[in-house]
C-alpha cells in the first residue's frame, strides 16, 4: 500500500542498520502524518532505540 501525502511530519523509507555483518533492521517504512500518534513496540534487542536514534539528524 503506497500513498502520497503532503502533511506527512515524518517519512522513513527503506531504513536499513548494520553491525558488521549483521543486519539489524532491514527495509523499515513509515510515515507519520499530522495529529497521528505512533507508539513502537516490541520485545527487548527488537531495535526501537537504534531506530529512533537513526532519526536524529
């Protein structure tokens, strides 16, 4: 499913982390629209925090 929008706050697309030879989070899309809240969630090592650290630019 692919839609284009203009009041998108956030956009990932294809987000991809290694570590060496291990790839760690692997073709990660998201977008985040105006007013939408996200909550992300997932066991401990799942790469919450690597994820939102790779935002940070």
């Amino acid at each position: 499913m692919s839609e284009m929008n203009n009041d998108a706050k956030l956009k990932v697309t294809n987000l991809t982390k290694k570590y060496g030879d291990n790839l760690v989070l692997k073709g990660i899309d998201l977008t985040v629209k105006t007013n939408e809240v996200v909550v992300v969630i997932g066991p401990s090592g799942s790469g919450k925090v690597l994820f939102k650290n790779s935002k940070q630019t």
